[in-house]
C-alpha cells in the first residue's frame, strides 16, 4: 500500500469521525441537553409559581401549561377612598357620605399566556432561553369596610336606592384610584426577580442565555 494511499484512507477515517462526531452533538447530544434544560426549567417554575408553563423548544411544545392557578397575585395595597353626595328638593336636603377601606391586588392574569421558549445553541453560539409573561394588571378591588352616614330632610328622604348608587360610585372611585397606584411595573419586577432567582442557578453550567418579556396588550403566545 502505497504513502499516498495510506493518506488518503487516513484523512477519510479523519473525516469520518469528524462528521460522526458532528452529527452525534448536533443530533443526540443537543437534543438531549435542551430537554435536560427545558425539564429543569418548567420544575423551577412550578416550584417558584405553583404552575407548569408551556414549554417550547425551537417552537415544539414539549410541556403544555397547566391550570393549577389562574391568577398570581404580586402586590396586595390597601387604600382609603370618599365619596360624598347631596340633594335639594324644595329646600329639603338630603346627604350621604361613604367612607371605605379597599384592597387593590395587583398580579398576572396567566390564562393570557405564560410560555418558555427555548432555542438551541451552536459549537460556539449560545442558546436562548425566553420567558413570556402577560402584562400585570390590576386583579381585583375588593371592599374591606364601607362606612356610611346620611341624613333625610323633612320631605327628602334617603332610601335604599339613593345608597346603592352611592357605593356603586364609591367602588368605581376605588376602581380608578388603584389605576393610579403605579404599581403595575413593580410587580413585573418582583416577577422578573422570582424568575431570576429561581433560574439563574440552574443555568449556570448551560451555554444558554436568558430574558424575561412581557406581552403587549392584544398580544399571545
């Protein structure tokens, strides 16, 4: 057998085992170190949350989320809010003042979607690992305590009706001053916290990269 011939081969086998080594990490190796990622991923989150979220990995679901809660509160903010009203009827008047304690719980509504997105790396190139998250919202605004004073004038009384609208007017007062809290983005700051807390650790020994979006309004996964 000839030098050259002995190269030839040589190079061959060298080729060979380059590509079956290639297409070992690219087929067998990858894969299975992404669903290795993706498992410990959606266990961190169930841990940190209570849920399972859905999991992709290059857009193929691999875990589908669950409904374990529907709802995650974040930021629970008890405010006080006043209304007061008055009516004239032939000189006789009648008042009403309500005062009330409310409570604003501000979170994330999770039936709007909540999905890992993971996409495998190169030799070189890292992979990514996205989290996507609703916006946060305000959840509920629910009455604590309601105190309420009137008086009737001689022939304006105050009736049951007259009270009713008052407190409907009272709860979309308290409606729109938990609007105005500002809140909303320290609760999607807490979440981003949680996440990062709970994940990092398990990505440290990964080539994987992270970050966490939240989803414009009108937005899914």
């Amino acid at each position: 057998m000839s030098d050259t011939t002995i190269i030839v081969i040589s190079i061959l086998i060298f080729l060979l085992i380059l590509f079956g080594g290639t297409a070992w990490l690219v087929f067998v190796y990858f894969p299975k170190k992404t669903f290795s990622v993706a498992n410990e991923l959606a266990e961190a989150v169930k841990n940190t949350l209570g849920l399972t979220p859905q999991v992709t990995i290059n857009q193929k679901i691999i875990y589908k989320r669950t409904n374990e809660i529907l709802q995650l509160a974040m930021i629970e903010q008890d405010y006080d809010v006043e209304y007061e009203t008055s009516d004239k009827l032939l000189g006789s008047e009648k008042r009403i003042h309500l005062r009330g304690m409310y409570r604003a719980k501000i979170g994330f509504d999770l039936q709007k979607g909540f999905n890992i997105e993971v996409h495998r790396g190169g030799f070189l190139k890292p992979g990514q690992v996205t989290l996507h998250l609703p916006r946060a919202e305000i959840l509920s605004v629910e009455p604590l305590d309601i105190q309420k004073t009137s008086s009737s004038g001689l022939i304006n009384w105050v009736l049951n009706k007259d009270i009713e609208i008052a407190t409907k007017e009272l709860n979309a007062l308290a409606l729109d001053k938990a609007s105005k809290l500002e809140m909303l983005d320290d609760a999607e700051k807490r979440i981003e916290n949680r996440l990062n807390e709970a994940l990092l650790p398990r990505l440290v020994n990964y080539q994987l990269k992270h970050e966490v979006k939240f989803l414009e309004l009108g937005t899914g996964i």
